[in-house]
C-alpha cells in the first residue's frame, strides 16, 4: 500500500499520531502554541474518529495529575503543553517519573516568563532537564509525526516505564504546514501494540503507589530513577532501529551533517539544525571545514555517540536556547563541556545563546556564530557564553 | 438510628481494607474514619489520596496499611488522580481492553488539601461531572505538618500559625463552608458525617458511592494531638460536635437537604469548646459569640432541610 504523503499542520500530524496509536486518555489545559494539538485531538473524539476520553482540565497541574491517574491504572495517556503550562505542572512532572508512568507529551517549546512571551526557545524544557523523562528533539513535521509512535513504543515498554517528553519548537514547528508521510494503522499497531501495564491499579490485584520514603529508602529510590532512566537507552535505539526497518526512516541519539571530516561543529538541537545545516553547506564552498552535530536525544544523555562524533575536532561552537542566570552559560554547552572535560585532546567548546522567544536565526546569523566561535577558540576566548545580537 | 444500633453493627462489613498496624497517634479519630469509609465501600475500590496524615500513617515504604489499590502522587491534586483513574479505566472497559466492572473512585484528602490547596482541583472535578467520591477528612487544620492553620480551622482556635497572645484570639476567620461549596457545584451528592456517628457515616458512604455522578463528603475528625484533648476523648468531643450543632450531621440528595440527625436536647457550644485546649484562652463572651453563630447556622440548615 502506497504511503500516504499530505501537506498537513504539525500539530495536526501529531494529533492524528496520537489518534493513530489508540491513545486512551489525554488531559491538556489551553496554552499557547500548544492548543492546535489538542484542540484537533479534542474534535477527533468529538468526531468519533478516536474513541478516548478527553479530560478538559481546569490546569496543567491537573492535566499531569490526570495522567498520572489513567496511566496508574494501565491506560494509553497522553498530554501537551508548553512554558507557564510545564512550569504549573513541574511538580508533577517530577513524580510521573519517580512513579515509572509512562506518560507522553508533546511539549510545544515556548519562553519562560517574564516579561511574558509565547515565542519559542528552549527555557522551558531546561527546568524540568532533571525531572527524570526522557527527552526527545525534533527537527521537523515528520520526526515530530514518528516521535509520537516512538515515544509510546518506549514509554510503555516494561523495560522501561518512563514518561517521554518530545520536544518540538512552537510556532517555527507546531504550526507550519508541512509535508508528512502517514503510516498506515495496521502498521502502527505492529510497532506499538496494544499496552498492558503490570501491577496497574485494579481492584483484583490491589498495589499501593507512590507510598513515602524514609532516609533508610530514599536513595535507593533515587539509585532506581537513575538506572531506569540510563537503562533505556538501548530501549531508544532499538525502538528506532525498528522503525528505521517499518518506515525506512532512521534515527540516531547524535546526528551530524558533514561532520565527518570537519574541524569544527556547531551543535544544535531542535528546529534550528535545518537552518545550521544550509549555512554549513555555504561554509563549505568557502572552503570552511566545518559540519552540524544535532542532540535529539537530550535525557538520557548520550555520551558515547557524543564522543563518537567530536573526537578529532577541533572546536564545538554550541548554540544554546536558554540561559543558567548567573552560571556559565547555556545548559548545552554546560553538558558538553562536563561530558569532554576529562576526554584526551578534547574540542574547545564555544558558547552562544540565540535564538530565545523566537528571535529570528537566518543562515547568516549560523554563518556569523559557526565564524565567531572559530575566531573566539582561536584567540582562547572560551569561558563563559556570547549572548548572539543582543542589544545592549 | 440509634434505636436500631445493636442490629445495624452486625450488618457491618466484616473484612477491613485500612489495615490495623498504620501509625497513627493514639486516639486519631480520622483513622476511624478511613476505616469505617472503607467498610462501607468495600474492595472494588481504588483510593487516590492526597499529602498528609492519613497518607503518612498509611504508606511507609516498604509497608503498606491498604487491601485495595491505593495511590498518592502530591498533596492538591487527589481529586485530579482519581479522575484520571476513573477516565482511563472508563476508556479501556469501552474499548474492551478491560473486562467490565462497576468500581468505586474515591478521593481522599484532609482539610488543607481540600480547603486550601487542592480547592481548584476539587471545583474542577466536581464541575466535570466524574464518577467518583471525594472525602474530606476535616481535622481542622494542618496536623501533618504541626497544628498549623487552614480556612476550615475554626474562629478562635489557637494553632501554631494562628496563636491565641495578647493581640489575638487565635484564627481570625470563620471556617470555610466546603459543603456549600461542594453542593453550589450542583453535583448529586454532599454529605457531612462524623465517625462518633459510625452507621450514619457508613449509609452516607454507601449513597455516595452510589450515585452516577461526583459525591462529597465531609468528615469531622477529631485530632486529640491538634486540639489538645485526651486521646481517648476523641468519640465524645465527635458526638459534642454533633449534639452543640457545630458540626450538624446532614446530606443533600440532588438539591434536597435533609438533617439526618436532629440532637435533642441541644447542647451548649460552651460544653463542646471548654475542655479542648485549642479554644483554652476563650472569654465567655467570645463563647457566647461561638454559640449564636452556631446557632444562628443550624437554623438556617434546618429551614434548608424544611423545604423539601
């Protein structure tokens, strides 16, 4: 059966995904730039064409809540929301894992605020960095699209158990029209099928969940999030790989552009590593050896494709969307920076901020950083961050 | 009800689903209350229950005091859990990824995750219609953390953030109503109860269970640690309540109200608030002011509970 191929809003094609994978539940809050995805969600049981039950939530707070209820009692659940909508439902985001519920949310990127802001950069995402999901990037419609099914795919594998948080940027990614290939059902239910979850909350089998924790018991607990968390991620790889083989699209925890034989990287994650990508190719007529490393895979945190791909380069100019106040510099680069401190002969890694509430990054802007960082690693001006085009 | 009391007992549910061996203080009237809530509704339950006492005392990893399923995620969002539970389980017994059958929600929080912090969630539950139960343990303020002060905290009782000293008479404000509030929602169900008052308590759970649609209760347990009373005091200053019309025993069945309970004769407030400890630093007048507003409430619930 031929693939079926539209031009579709990418916070539709995420709606239909999660259509797609028989979600059971889905508790969402309105916020901006999230709402297109639940608000088509919300027409498709309306419709009929996806029989769950929608729970209008009277907060995010609650939305997580909601989900940690369906998802306790062993049902398919999913949310989405963004910046003052993730910071409202931190607390909860938190236990969802601790309390090993798979759990799914597209988590539309958007600005902290304040002052307040709807446009998007990666400030939200980063305070809930520690809060023990994994965490996914997507680049464009379709990985958004595949995201979805992989997400449940590993979420609920019992191996596993683990909320996923798939990142897309809002707006320059949730709501443009873009051309994505739609599986067929029959597919989708061979890659994730229908979940039954051990030990979930039924009156036959009773368990007691989220119980508290002494001193005498609270480590281990934390020892236990920390290798579940570690743990999955070969369930990450072997979830793509076997999409790769359903689908023919492939997935990788690091991903490069002409990094290969490049001195020097920029490194992205999200949206922007398509544009990083056409001022590499431009770099490169000139005659600059330079190349792009994209993290999609941010949590659990892939070191050994890292080291993979920058071993031998020279430089990492590492574009970050969000600032530490008062540390040094973005979370990124601070990543990077730890993860290759005691690595022999280790790139210098370069740091800029750009791009935060959507403030525009056009190709040459990347040409100035990828340019920038060079000159800045060649002259030794390595600590801290550059905060790129800001007015001062 | 009381008449029939030597029948009613043996009509009680044998087995226990809030086990013996929790840690509870001596004398703790709320833990009575789970107890008697879960023989009223039995094993086809699932409790999501919110930070606090009952939680506490209940869950100590690796012990567990519960026979049925039993979750807690954070301290205001009980009421939000058990809905998730009640939606997800809905979804899949529609969609046959789980064999049918009928299953009480149950919501179970004290009165600072009900009057202050979890209010919100609670409204929300409430006003989309779920089927499930919530159930206030009302102790009166904060024990869990020390005796500190709630909005269902009582006008003068002095608690560790609302002391009675020379500028003041202990909390300020009157306590929060949840009742109306629960039944200003338009939802099927509100009673109040009180475990001095047990087979009340039981038929109150029984119909809140029983209705489609949400339910609340609010129970009145007496906290001998938090209001400075002997512990084994707990049951007599439950049925004072009652009996001085402080804590009037009533339900509202689809707008209708009824007192279940009508004390006969009533009984001075003065002897409901003189041996507790919380109220040690009261005048006569501020008593007496305690009395006609008490009063003054009870006859507009009894005019309530007249209408039908």
């Amino acid at each position: 059966m031929a693939k079926e191929r539209r031009g579709i809003e990418v916070s539709l094609a995420i709606a239909e995904a999660v259509g797609q994978a028989d979600c059971d539940v889905i508790a969402a809050y309105p916020i901006t730039p999230q709402t297109h995805i639940v608000e088509h969600l919300s027409e498709m049981v309306a419709d009929g064409h996806l029989d769950a039950e929608f729970v209008p939530v009277e907060s995010e707070h609650s939305a997580m809540s909601v989900c940690c209820g369906a998802a306790a009692v062993g049902a398919r659940t999913f949310t989405s929301t963004s910046s003052q909508g993730l910071a409202l439902m931190a607390e909860i985001f938190f236990i969802a894992s601790a309390m090993r519920l798979p759990v799914v949310m597209a988590l539309a990127n958007r600005s902290l605020s304040a002052p307040l802001s709807i446009w998007n950069d990666h400030t939200d995402t980063m305070m809930v960095r520690d809060g023990g999901w994994i965490h996914v990037f997507v680049e464009n419609g379709q990985e958004a699209y595949d995201h979805v099914f992989w997400a449940f795919r590993v979420a609920e594998d019992p191996a596993v158990r683990l909320p996923v948080a798939i990142n897309i940027d809002g707006f320059i990614l949730t709501h443009v029209i873009e051309p994505i290939e739609f599986e067929d059902d029959e597919l989708i239910k061979r890659y994730i099928p229908e979940y039954k979850m051990e030990k979930a909350l039924h009156p036959d089998n009773p368990v007691s969940m989220g119980c508290f924790g002494m001193p005498e018991i609270y480590t281990e607990a934390q020892m236990a999030r920390e290798k579940a968390l570690v743990g999955s991620y070969a369930t990450c790889v072997k979830a793509w790989e076997e999409w790769a083989v359903l689908t023919g699209r492939r997935y990788h925890p690091v991903e490069t552009y002409r990094a290969e034989d490049a001195d020097y990287c920029i490194v992205t994650m999200g949206s922007l590593g398509e544009t990083a990508m056409v001022a590499v190719d431009e770099l490169r007529e000139q005659g600059e050896k330079v190349g792009v490393i994209k993290i999609r895979l941010w949590r659990p945190f892939p070191f050994e494709d890292l080291y993979g791909v920058v071993d031998g380069k020279r430089v990492l100019i590492v574009l970050d969307r969000a600032i530490s106040f008062g540390g040094p510099g973005g979370p990124v680069a601070l990543e990077l920076r730890s993860a290759l401190y005691n690595r022999p002969q280790a790139p210098t890694v370069v740091n800029y901020v750009a791009g935060l509430a959507s403030r525009d990054v056009t190709v040459e802007d990347f040409k100035a950083i990828i340019l920038g960082g060079k000159a800045k690693a060649a002259a030794g001006d390595t600590a801290g961050f550059t905060l790129y085009g800001v007015r001062e | 009800m009381d008449k029939f009391s030597v029948y009613a007992a043996r009509l009680v549910e044998k087995g226990e689903y809030f086990a013996s061996g929790h840690r509870a203080c001596q004398g703790c009237a709320e833990a009575l209350a789970v107890r008697l809530v879960m023989k009223a509704l039995g094993r086809d339950t699932i409790v999501a229950m919110a930070t606090g006492c009952m939680e506490i005392v209940s869950s100590p990893l690796p012990t567990t005091a519960w026979e049925v399923p039993w979750i807690h995620v954070a301290f205001e969002n009980a009421s939000a859990v058990i809905t998730g539970c009640e939606s997800g389980m809905k979804a899949m017994m529609r969609k046959g990824k789980l064999p049918p059958k009928k299953i009480n929600f149950v919501a179970m929080g004290g009165d600072g995750a009900t009057a202050d912090i979890g209010m919100g969630q609670l409204s929300g539950a409430l006003e989309r219609g779920h089927d499930f139960v919530y159930v206030c343990y009302d102790n009166e303020a904060y024990m869990n953390t020390g005796i500190q002060r709630s909005s269902a905290t009582p006008w003068g009782a002095s608690t560790t953030t609302s002391p009675a000293g020379k500028l003041s008479k202990g909390q300020r404000t009157q306590k929060k109503d949840l009742p109306k509030i629960a039944i200003a929602h338009n939802i099927p169900y509100v009673a109040t109860a009180c475990p001095s008052f047990p087979f009340d308590l039981m038929e109150k759970v029984k119909k809140a269970a029983a209705v489609e649609g949400p339910a609340y209760l609010h129970i009145l347990s007496v906290c001998p640690t938090g209001w400075r009373i002997p512990s084994e005091e707990a049951i007599k200053y439950g049925r004072l309540a009652v009996n001085t019309c402080v804590f009037p025993l009533y339900e509202c069945l689809y707008g209708k109200y009824r007192l279940t309970y009508r004390p006969n004769p009533i009984l001075p407030v003065r002897e409901y608030i003189e041996g507790q400890g919380r109220f040690r630093h009261l005048t006569p007048e501020d008593i007496e002011a305690i009395q006609e507003r008490t009063t003054a409430e009870y006859e507009k619930l009894v005019k309530l509970s007249e209408e039908v």
